[in-house]
C-alpha cells in the first residue's frame, strides 16, 4: 500500500491534476492526503519537514539581499548590446 501512497504522492508533486469525481471519490482518505501533500510540495528530509510554510534552503550562505543589489536596474541592464535596439 505504501507504493500506491508513493505514486499519489509523485502524481500530486508532478503537478497532475486528478480529476474532480475522483478527488470526490477518495476525499479524506490517506490516498488523497498523499496527493494533496505532493501537490502543495511537502517533502522530508533528513527528519526535517519542508513545504510551503517552511521552504527548503536555497544555498548554504546564500544571501537574497546581496543578490538583489547585484541585479539589473532596468529591464535593458540586463541584455547584451544589440545594434536593432539602439
């Protein structure tokens, strides 16, 4: 039973909608909480939880604020020269 809570799981992560007699059909059933689960990106890893309330780490020491200085400031910043739109 384990495999089939795995491929509901896969198909929820996988972003395949199921369809709404079948949600229906399963509704409350650990089948449709695998589903559900994987649709909205749970996972565990190492012991530890993640999903949308508690996002997986970008990279080890990776710093948003330093990356968003770093970017363009207007959208033409961030492409190369191009002779047609000079």
């Amino acid at each position: 039973m384990t495999s089939t809570y795995m491929r509901a799981y896969l198909r929820g992560y996988a972003k395949q909608p199921a369809p709404r007699w079948l949600r229906c059909l399963v509704a409350r059933t650990e089948i449709h909480r695998a589903w559900l689960s994987g649709w909205l990106g749970y996972f565990e890893q190492d012991g530890v939880s993640y999903g949308p309330a508690h996002p997986y780490p970008q990279f080890p020491g990776y710093d948003a604020d330093e990356d968003a200085a770093a970017a363009p400031q207007s959208f033409d910043d961030g492409f190369p020269y191009h002779p047609d739109r000079a």
